[in-house]
C-alpha cells in the first residue's frame, strides 16, 4: 500500500469516486450548507482514514465546501493507500447523504486545483536558498536537493519549483511576490534572506513593505500591515 502510483494509475483509480488527480496528490469537493456541517464531514472522514489521517489526509474548512486532499506526507506523492483511501472516503460521504467531486462542468467558479509558481533562473542552487528563506518554505519531503521545489509547511500556499534558463533576462521583472508577514516577524524574515544571498533593493516604504531580490534579481516584498494608514 506504500507503493507510488503512476500518474494514469492514480488518476484511473479515483476518477469513478470523485477524485482528481493533480500534480502529486488526489483532490475532491463536498458540497455543504454550513461550516458545522463542514465540521462535521471533517469528523467523519478523518474518523474512517484511522490512523492513516495524519499522514495522508488534508482538509481545507468552508462554510460551502470541504476540499478533501490526499498525498503521502513520507514521499510528497500519491500511494495505492491514497488510492484507497479515496475509495473509502467516497463510500462513506455517500452513505451520509453527501456527493464529494471535482466541481467540473457544475455551476462552481471553477474545479478543485493546485496552484504552483516558477522563478525561472541561471543557477538555481544559488536563488533557491533566498526563495526558501523569504517565504518561510522547506524542502518537499524526499526533495531536498540544490534544484528541487520547495514547499509552504502548512500547505496554505503555492509551491515553488525552479525553471532552468538558457541565458538571463536582463529586463525588470513584470511579476514578483508579496510576502505578507506579521509585523514583529518581518525583520526576521528580512535578515534570513538576505543570509540566503538575497539583496536589499529598497526600504523607502518599510514598514508596509521592503523590496528584496535573489541573486539573479528576481523580486520579492516582505509586507507588513504597518506604515499604511495616513
């Protein structure tokens, strides 16, 4: 059951019950009325994962819909527990009179999805430890080397993954990120990437936000509430 399924495999072992396959994990949608009820299917599907729910299940609370995310917390990718537990999930929402899917072609915004971003660099090994720093990411479990993705620890942002170029683009980048932090922690996050080999571009407007750029020049703004009103 510890066994990493293909891509097909996992996609073709979920798709009946509900699940979508995206990017190394198994995501679904269960439609509720009231964030009591969501509290309630968090109950009842972390009752029937058992032990298991530690390591592979997430939920993410809404007072619309419960997302239901399975991934295994040792490799960062989909098992055939995964798998199964996605069987059983399903079976047990159904039975509680609830229907878990992927919001595709329903009235929904949109269907479940993952969201990653790339910062396209030269020497990845040489910006990826400022891109770590300032967003307070860790290597992806079983990932840890010079040129791998980096993950939120909380699972609450984007992941990060590093595209090789061929040359640099001396341009100004059209896209940079905000990093939004508390205010008594933002100097903090400052001085660890800059010990990453991020520069200070400038602090004219700290404390609402200092500019900072990794060692190819790519931006990013550390942000705090302050330094706004008036």
């Amino acid at each position: 059951m510890r066994q990493r399924l293909s891509r097909p495999a996992a996609s073709a072992a979920v798709t009946d019950h509900g699940w979508r396959y995206l990017l190394g994990s198994l995501r679904t949608s269960v439609p509720v009325t009231s964030l009591s009820e969501a509290v309630e299917v968090a109950t009842l599907t972390t009752a029937r994962c058992g032990q298991d729910a530690d390591r592979h299940l997430r939920l993410d609370l809404r007072p619309d819909r419960v997302i239901l995310t399975l991934q295994s917390a040792d490799h960062a990718d989909v098992t055939a527990r995964d798998a199964d537990l996605a069987a059983r999930l399903t079976a047990a929402l159904r039975d509680a009179g609830l229907r878990p899917g992927p919001e595709i072609g329903a009235e929904a915004a949109r269907s479940v999805q993952v969201v990653e971003l790339a910062v396209d660099a030269i020497d990845i090994a040489a910006v990826r430890p400022f891109w770590k720093a300032v967003l307070g990411y860790v290597d992806e479990p079983g990932h840890s080397g010079p040129t791998d993705p980096l993950v939120d620890p909380l699972g609450q942002s984007p992941a990060i993954w590093f595209q090789q170029m061929d040359q640099p683009r001396p341009q100004r980048n059209r896209l940079h990120l905000d990093i939004c932090v508390p205010h008594d922690e933002a100097l903090t996050r400052i001085e660890a990437s800059l010990a990453a080999g991020g520069r200070l571009v400038s602090a004219t407007r700290a404390p609402a936000f200092w500019i900072l750029a990794d060692a190819e020049g790519n931006e990013a703004c550390v942000t705090t509430w302050q330094g706004r009103d008036g």
